[in-house]
C-alpha cells in the first residue's frame, strides 16, 4: 500500500471497489445474512461503490447470495479467484463468465493422494458442481457432485479449483503436509478445519479483483475488502484498505489493516456503514 499523503483525493464522486466475503464475513456460519447487512450492501452500492462478492464458492453457490443481496448486475469472483463472472440478468443462467484460470490437478492430485488416500477429493465442474471421488457430506459441496469411479478420471482435464478434505486430519498437519510434498505449481488455502483448497498458480481472490480494478478505472488505493479465512489473507493485504473479521485467525487478522466484530455481530457493517457516510469517507 502506497503512503496516504500520496494517495489521490477521495471524494463523493469517486468509485471504489470492494470486495466482500461470503461466508463468515457476510453470512452467519447457519446460512444467514442480516437484513442489516442487506440493506447496507444495498445502500453502498447505490454510494459509487462496485461491491463484489469475492468467494471460495463455485458459481453455483454464489449466485444465490448475489440474489439474497440484490445484485443482479455487476462482478462476482468466484473459486478463490480463478472464475470471475459478470452478472447480467439478460442472459441464460444470470451471468457470463469473463476470466477463466485452469491448471492440470494431476500432480498435485496424486502427491496428496500418497499422503491422504482415504480423503474425499472433489474437481470443480464448472458452472455445474463437482466430480468427485466419493460424495462429500451434505451441505459441504454446492452444486451437483458427479462420483467417478477411476480416480484418473479427476486429473484428465484442466481444472479451476480442487478441493481435498481428511476428516480427522488436523489444520495444522495440512500446513506442514503442503511443505512438506512440495505442491508449488498451485495456490492453495488451507480451511479452518480438515479441508484444502487448491488453484492455478499466482491465482487468488487478490489477483481476480486486481484484473477487475484494472478494467473498472479504480485506484489502487480506494479499494477496500473484508474477510475472514486463510484464503482471504492476499485479499486484505492487496486492499486499500482492510478488515478481518473478529473471529478470523490471527494470521488473517495480521495480514488486515484493521480487526471489526464477528460474523455472529456483523462486523462488516463497520465498514460498509463507512461506504454509505460521505462524512467518514476520509477514514478509508
């Protein structure tokens, strides 16, 4: 981040960017967003802000967020940051796909494998669910899963996002098995309990949103974003200006410019209440 007495004015009639978190930053971990919240996503998008929903989700489990927060048109990145789509109810499905990262899951598929044959693994089948090795349980897996029978079957083709879960297996030992098997041609997050997230290289939420900043003609500085989890920490640090929720982890809270309450006490408010005041514009 640039130093503020360099930073270009931010006015009323400036745009800003951010980008927002879905879960544990703007839904409760039961499934719910605050009317709270809803009106004030809805009143800042109305104050010059683009508001971006910014997700580990696949397209099919963002969408129904996007729909619970009003947005019909504008940006949403999905899949930690390798799919970002344009919302536009004129066409099939709400959305067009705008950028699209792969990689080959092979390598990576089968070092963990070596490590973790019991785990469930899941590949992104975009737009639709996920091939999987085995059923994920309910709830965990937005979209259709597609079980395979030949393991092989989830390395053939380019992928935008694996996903990898040991029930069982400790946070802590997942951070020391990716050091330790050299996954380095992805980019991989690891989830609060037994659960890996990997994507193409040098791809994260940070890196779609920064590609959108580019396209939208915002400055670097009046950018802003929320989040809560490990795949948020390049996000908050790419940001403007940012805000881990209180219940991130504390690498999370350490890569943010600033910590706001929970998601239970929807803390994002602190900062989208700031978007909506032009009195308190100067704060950002």
């Amino acid at each position: 981040m640039t130093d503020r007495a360099m930073r270009p004015p931010l006015t009323a009639d400036s745009w800003r960017l951010v980008g927002l978190d879905i879960d544990g930053t703007l839904m409760h971990w039961g499934g719910e967003i605050a009317d709270a919240v809803v009106d004030a996503v809805e009143r800042a998008r109305m104050c010059r802000n683009h508001v971006i929903l910014a997700t580990g989700r696949n397209i099919v489990g963002t969408l129904p967020v996007a729909e619970t927060l009003g947005i019909r048109r504008g940006w949403a990145v999905c899949s930690n940051g390798a799919v970002t789509v344009r919302l536009n109810p004129r066409v099939p499905g709400g959305y067009d796909i705008v950028e699209k990262v792969t990689f080959n899951p092979r390598a990576a598929l089968e070092l963990v494998r070596e490590e973790l044959p019991d785990a469930f693994y899941a590949v992104e089948d975009l737009g639709v669910g996920f091939l999987v090795n085995r059923e994920f349980p309910e709830g965990e897996l937005v979209g259709r899963q597609r079980v395979v029978t030949d393991f092989d079957e989830l390395c053939h083709d380019e992928a935008t996002r694996v996903v990898i879960r040991a029930p069982g297996v400790d946070v802590s030992h997942f951070d020391e098995l990716v050091h330790r098997i050299g996954l380095n041609d992805v980019t991989y997050a690891v989830g609060w309990s037994a659960w890996l997230d990997l994507t193409p290289p040098n791809v994260s939420k940070a890196s779609a949103l920064e590609t959108l900043r580019r396209r939208l003609g915002v400055y670097p500085d009046h950018t802003v974003a929320v989040g809560d989890g490990n795949n948020d920490i390049e996000m908050l640090a790419w940001a403007g200006r940012s805000a881990a929720m209180g219940s991130a982890p504390d690498r999370v809270k350490a890569a943010a410019d600033e910590v706001v309450g929970s998601v239970e006490e929807d803390g994002v408010l602190t900062v989208l209440n700031r978007l909506i005041d032009p009195d308190r514009l100067a704060v950002l």
